[in-house]
C-alpha cells in the first residue's frame, strides 16, 4: 500500500489566465517561486523542514535549464535539491508520483511538487544546422509547432481527437452536450462568490508586474472563460473542414501554477489545515494508446492506477479528467461505464484552461475538494498528454 500523504489543504493553484492574458507578462519559474514561497507561509509550512523538491515545466523559460534548483532558491530555500520532469500535459501527475516515490523510499521527509507554465510568448528557438546546406538550421514555435505538429504521429493535436470521434462515431451535438454539462459544473465552483475555488485559491489574485516590484493587475477568478449556452453551441461548426470538433468542443491554452506538499502520515496530519482529515495519494498508472488516439489513453492510465491503488472504479466517489476535448470524456465514459454527468463536478481543463504542467495538479486539488465536501472515499484523477499517453493518480480522503 502507497505510504505517501498530503497534508489536508496544503496545496494550492492560481487562477488560470487565458492565452495572453493576465499572466502572459511574467516568466513562469519566477511567478511559481513568488506563488509557492507565499502560498506556504500562508499555511504555516516553513522552507527549511521541506528536504526535497521537484519541478514540472513543459514550456521553455530563459534559463530554465537550472530548473527546479533556481525556483527554490529564488524561494529563500536554496538547500532544496530535486529533479525538472517534462511529460507534457501529464506533468503534474507525473511531479506527485515522483514525489510520492521520494517519500515512500525514504529519500525525503517533506517534498514539495510544484509546476508553473506558460503557454503565452513561448520561446522560438533556432537549431544550429553546420552540415545543412548554407549552414542554415532550422527553428520552431515551442508552443504553436508542437500543438500542430506530433513528429512521431504527424499531426496536430486535434486530429487525434478527430480520429476517436471516427472511431467511436462521436458527433457534435454529443460532445457540445459534454461541453454544457461541463460548464454548468464550473458554475457551481464559482457559486456564493467562488467558495468552492477559495477552497485552496487565494483570490483575488494581485498579479505583480515582471519585476515583482508592484501590483500590474488583479485576477478575481480565471480568466477566459466564455459563457455557454445551447444556442450558442448550436451556432458553431467544426474547426476542421468535415470534422466534429469545434472550438467550444476543445480546450484552450493559458496560464498558471500549483503545487503540494508530500509527506509521511505523521507529518502530514501535524501540517493538515484539518487534522480530521487525511489525504493519501494510493495509486498511479501510465499508458499510451495507439498513435493519433491520444482520447484513448486515459483509460489505460485508469486501469493502471486503479490496479496500483488495489481498487476497481465501482470503488470510486468521485472521477475528474484532464479533458482537452470533450471527445475524451465520451470515450472514457462508454469504455468503462462511468457516468458522463457525474464527473468533473466543479470544473474541468476543458472550461477552466490547460497551461499544461499544473493543470493536472489543480484538477486533483478539486478532486480531493470534492471528496472531503463528500464526507470522503477514493477519487480517481486520469488525463491523456502528448505522444498518445497519459497518467493517472488515485487518492483517498479519508479520517485523520
């Protein structure tokens, strides 16, 4: 059985600011050590008992290659050591197993797991070519290329989300259903003046300029969000010329950071917000589905972490998926027999946004929400990623 725990509350993640937004001035490594350092003087964990750190970044920031070492100094806690993981848009996932394992080996007594991306103003970058005719290299777009362009599979992003609504004849009118049920469950997130969000958010948000020398702006909730309405889903068509897939029917790209605390039993109900409360993280799985159907690959994952954690899904309280198109959900759904309604309760990356590496990170922060709203039970988190992967984790919110 997993041994790793997560102190009840001590978790956090901003607001999700669309694609050049509110966020888009600041780089990410340097936002995350201004967020984390802040955000765990809040709840009472003090650097120098945290022995071990790892870092999730999948968009490329000036200087990154000093990684999670740099964001912790920049914290005021330059004696935490830790690996930088990229697993695209399974990267939050992938920093808690890594952290977990930390724990579990003995390696750590307190780990911090954070990740911070930004998906605004990625880098382009230039590839020397010596041997190239003219000696010209070659270059990319680190966000815009890579979304369009899988150079193993030789499509965009979206086509492996066509390719499944092929598959599984998967039509519009279907996923736009997923879409406005998914929104309607963000509502209730941001219902009596965003209560649920508070819940691990602080908000409002004052956004520092990129010097951390002032306030720039403020961030009330996420920002991007577009109000949706059957008629105006009704209104949209496929982006695709004869596909399924609109624009409402996919996620969009933004901005953010989140992170966790993880620990031992003892020492994570000593730092527990709620001492009534325990949070164990009880399963992980990976896996990858054919090429071009990355919507697949999240119920491998599930299996897999359902296997690891020694449950069945018939044992889970509550689901929430990393779902970039509405098409996951739907496969998800008819595969293992979950219900479609019942899951994602108070959001999704669907409606709140993907900034990649803490997206993952922030829907298991709800999923344990959620659960400890229910009274407790295992929730199951699963998300596929790039390359037709994905990861899953399975938690349990139980009595402290």
């Amino acid at each position: 059985m997993h041994e790793a725990y997560v102190p009840y509350g001590v978790y956090w993640s901003t607001p999700f600011s669309r694609w050049q937004g509110g966020l888009a001035h600041l780089h990410s490594m340097e936002f995350l050590a201004h967020t984390a350092r802040g955000e765990l003087e809040r709840r009472g964990v003090a650097l120098d008992e945290i022995d071990y750190g790892v870092l999730g970044l999948t968009v490329a920031q000036k200087q990154c290659f000093f990684g999670l070492p740099w964001v912790t100094g920049m914290m005021g806690a330059a004696h935490i050591p830790g690996p930088t993981v990229n697993h695209a848009c399974a990267t939050g996932a992938r920093c808690l197993q890594a952290a977990s394992q930390e724990i579990e080996g003995g390696g750590a007594g307190v780990a911090l797991a954070m990740s911070g991306d930004r998906t605004s103003n990625g880098p382009h970058i230039y590839y020397p070519a010596p041997h190239a005719p003219g000696g010209t290299g070659e270059h990319e777009n680190w966000v815009l290329g890579n979304f369009s362009d899988d150079p193993y599979a030789k499509c965009g992003m979206i086509d492996t989300a066509e390719t499944v609504a092929r598959k599984w004849q998967i039509t519009t009118e279907e996923q736009h259903d997923v879409v406005l049920r998914r929104y309607n469950q963000y509502e209730d997130a941001v219902a009596d003046g965003r209560a649920f969000q508070k819940r691990y958010m602080t908000l409002p948000l004052d956004v520092p300029d990129a010097r951390y020398r002032k306030t720039a702006g403020v961030l009330e909730g996420d920002e991007g969000i577009h109000e949706t309405t059957r008629e105006g889903l009704d209104r949209l068509r496929p982006v695709a010329e004869d596909g399924t897939v609109t624009y409402a029917g996919q996620t969009h790209p933004a901005d953010g950071n989140a992170g966790f605390i993880v620990t031992g039993r003892e020492r994570a109900r000593e730092l527990s917000r709620d001492k009534g409360i325990s949070v164990r993280l009880a399963g992980f799985g990976t896996s990858r589905a054919a090429v071009r159907h990355m919507p697949e690959a999240p119920i491998g994952a599930a299996r897999r972490a359902l296997d690891d954690a020694g449950i069945s899904l018939d044992d889970v309280a509550a689901i929430k998926t990393h779902n970039p198109f509405a098409v996951n959900d739907v496969v998800f759904c008819r595969e293992t027999g979950a219900d479609i309604d019942a899951m994602n309760n108070y959001g999704c990356s669907l409606i709140w946004g993907h900034p990649q590496g803490p997206t993952g990170m922030r829907a298991v922060i709800e999923l344990i929400e959620e659960l400890a709203i229910r009274g407790g039970g295992y929730g199951l988190f699963t998300g596929c990623a790039a390359g037709d992967s994905a990861m899953a984790v399975v938690v349990e919110v139980g009595d402290g």
